[in-house]
C-alpha cells in the first residue's frame, strides 16, 4: 500500500526540500504520498515548487498533496514531521531583547533558560493541538519533531499524549561526531560511540575508533593543536572540565552553563566573533532571522534553479521511517524521549536524549545506567528547571515559570531574585497574545 509521510510546518523550505530528498532515497517511499501542510501559503508554494522538481529529477511516482488544512494532511498518515515555528521572528527577538536589557546575554535561545522557556510557552499550546488533530487522524503514526525548544516541546506532547509514539530529532549529535573524527584523522565508518543526556547538553560516555578509545586523542587534539582548541573555546573548555565531550555547539553551550557569559570579559575571551560556526556572539540566531526575513524569498528562488542532489543527507528522519514503517531495515539514532528508566540517575519521565533503535518493532531506546556524576549534575539543572517550566505552561501557572528561570545557570550567575521577576513579569507581558489559557501573566 502507499505510505503517506505529513509535513506540518512544510514551509520551513531547507527542512522540506532535504527531508522529502533523504525519503526519495528508499524503495518502500518512491511511490509514497507527500502531504506538505502550512499555515503561510507563499511559503508552502515555494516547498510545493521544491519537492515537485525533486520528483521529476528522480522520476518518482510520489504522490503530492499540498495544503493549509492540517486534518487532511495528517488523515491515514504513516509518519508526521514537525517542523514549525510560532509567532515569528518579531515576537522571537523579544526573548532576547528583554533578557539583554537585565545583562542576560543570550546567543541563540531556542532551547533552555529565560529565552527557550518562553519560546516553549508559545509553541506547546500549538504542539499540543497538532497531537490532538494526529490522535484523531492517525494514531499509530510515528511522530518525529524537529521544533526546538527540543526537550520542552516533546517533554510536553510525550506527558500529554503518551500513548502517541513522539520522539525528537537534533544534528548535534552526528554532526560533533563527524567533527571529533576529523579531528583525530578518523573516518568516520571507524567510529562508534555512545551519547546520552538531554538535547543539546547530550555527552559521548563512549567514543571509539577501530574499536579503541578515542578520548585520549582527542585530549590531545585540543590541548596541542591551538586551531582546535580555538575553534570550540566554549566546548572545550567543558571537555577539558568535564571529562567528556558535549554535542552542541560552543555558542549555545555558553548560554546554558554558568561560566561564560556572566561578565563580558569571559564574553570577549571565550565567545569571540569569527571562531567556529557558532562561537557565542550576542542574538545569533535573531540575526540571521533578521537577515533570512529580507532575502527568504530571494534565497528560495535561487535554490530552486540548482541542479538537484538526489543523494541522502545526514538527517535520521527518513531512515528512521524506512526501519519502522519502509523496507524494516533497522536503524539506531539518538532520540528525545521520556526517561522511563534509561539513565538512572536523571529525573523519571524527563525528556532524555539517548540511543534508540527503530525497527519494525517500533523505537527501543537501549539503557544508559548512570551519567558520570558530574554530567548528571550539569543535565538534573536543566531537565529539572525545565520539566517546572512544562509544568507552569501546562497549568497556566505563571510563578512556576519564574520558578524555573530563577535556577538557570546564566540567569542566576547574573541577577537577583527580584530582578529576575521583573524581568520575567516583562516577557510574559511581550508573550500575551500567546498566552491566553494562562491564570495570570503576572509573577506574585
């Protein structure tokens, strides 16, 4: 029979056009129905326009199904990608600006602390209505989510909806593996490991090379070649700490940790401008929001005259439907999924980042045990502010959300209690429009 794959948020073109390529690249999906789904119908033509050259540069007898109507994209779907964002860079930048104003100086901030927490409060309410439409229209589909707040965001529709088989998927992961093994001269079909925590602050307990560990050479990387160690400052600084080695990038990693972005001389020493992708400078990502808001459809209409790569991507989304619902070729990833006993000392039920198998069976996430402790220490910070603030979102209770932002690391190295009130009162204030199930938007 053919599969249907739904794609709700099907205007995030890159998303769309790599994804929709990467499913192409199985058999069991050639002739599968594509169902693109998006609430702005310019950018859903632009995707539309995408995936149907990809079609025709592959010959494929896919079926396309493009529409603003979530309920007839998700009807008898197979598998659901998620790839939305809510409200908007203009009300995004208020997640910024506000915690800026107080000396909180946030690089990216889609993922935890003041500004990822609001960024969740926004976007779970419309996460949550999504998973009712999937209950109703296609139950026994395999739910993969790409929305950042990360961990939040699947936290939330895993509690609400366990029954639905939701996990989440990031790039760090791959992406600092193959990073790791360039570093040492590996390649990386040498490589293995494993890597558990939570999104973006997920560790390899294990990396090997031909079966051996790694560790040492990388060590020896960071400490003895300057181009490294300069290139990830933030990250290897942790590793030089932490023993082990982190996945995200060293400008999101400076926003979640105490240690450098509390005063801007740790700024201007450990998240320099021009060192890595990503190295830490001020509003990041909101920048190249601001810049992609101009151009998008510039940059869109370019894409669309190059030649088209058939090849698959790095990307676990297609492989992992393939292994589940496609040819059943099993296939291991790293997931986001509650903590039902996977790393033993990490909150019950948090949402954890962890190996997972998909398999005709399903997804079967293997055991982890026990973090090193100090790891474990750094990720229960997180998860635990983080599983108060789905709490408070979820409750409509503001205090808790406040409650949550007073233990961030970066929040609480730079303001008092009181400061920190104010300046949450101020963004729920920014946050209204998005806000109406909640009691109150004021901190007592």
């Amino acid at each position: 029979m053919r599969k249907k794959i739904a794609f709700i948020g099907a205007g995030s073109f890159g998303f769309t056009r790599r994804l929709v390529r990467d499913l192409m690249t199985f058999p069991a999906f050639r002739d599968a129905e594509l169902a693109l789904m998006d609430i702005d119908p310019v950018k859903l033509e632009f995707s539309r326009r995408m995936t149907e050259k990809i079609l025709a540069a592959g010959n494929y007898p896919a079926k396309l199904t493009v529409t603003m109507d979530r309920d007839e994209a998700l009807r008898g779907a197979d598998g659901v990608v998620i790839t939305i964002l809510q409200g908007g860079y203009r009300v995004f930048s208020t997640d910024i600006t506000i915690p800026m104003s107080y000396g909180v100086d946030i690089n990216v901030g889609d993922t935890r602390g003041p500004s990822g927490i609001f960024r969740m409060l926004r976007t779970l309410p419309v996460m949550l209505d999504i998973c009712a439409d999937i209950d109703r229209f296609c139950p026994n589909a395999i739910v993969l989510n790409y929305t950042n707040p990360m961990a939040m965001l699947c936290s939330g529709m895993q509690k609400a909806y366990p029954h639905l088989k939701i996990t989440g998927l990031c790039h760090s992961v791959q992406g600092t593996a193959a990073m790791l093994a360039k570093w040492i001269g590996a390649d990386m079909k040498d490589i293995t490991y494993t890597c558990a925590g939570i999104n973006h602050q997920a560790f390899y307990l294990k990396y090997e090379w031909k079966g051996e560990d790694a560790y040492p050479l990388i060590r020896k990387a960071v400490t003895k070649k300057k181009d490294i160690y300069q290139i990830e400052l933030v990250r290897n600084e942790m590793f030089l700490a932490l023993d082990y080695y982190v996945t995200e990038s060293s400008g999101h990693n400076s926003e979640y940790v105490a240690w450098f972005r509390k005063r801007p001389d740790l700024i201007e020493k450990f998240c320099l401008p021009g060192m890595g992708w990503n190295p830490g400078e001020h509003a990041y990502i909101l920048n190249r929001y601001r810049e992609r808001s101009k151009n998008w459809k510039k940059v869109s209409e370019d894409a669309l005259k190059e030649e088209v790569d058939l090849n698959r991507g790095y990307e676990y989304a297609s492989s992992i439907f393939n292994a589940i619902f496609g040819d059943n070729e099993p296939y291991e990833f790293n997931g986001n999924i509650p903590n039902t006993g996977i790393i033993d000392n990490l909150p019950a039920g948090a949402c954890v980042e962890v190996p997972v198998l998909a398999s005709k069976r399903g997804i079967d996430p293997f055991h982890v045990g026990p973090m090193p402790d100090q790891l474990a220490l750094l990720n229960n910070i997180s998860c635990r502010c983080e599983e108060l603030a789905i709490k408070g979102a979820m409750t409509g209770d503001p205090n808790m959300v406040y409650q949550s932002i007073i233990f961030d690391p970066l929040t609480s190295a730079v303001l008092s209690l009181s400061e920190i009130r104010e300046m949450v009162n101020k963004m729920f204030a920014a946050n209204k429009k998005y806000l109406p199930h909640f009691k109150s938007l004021k901190v007592r």
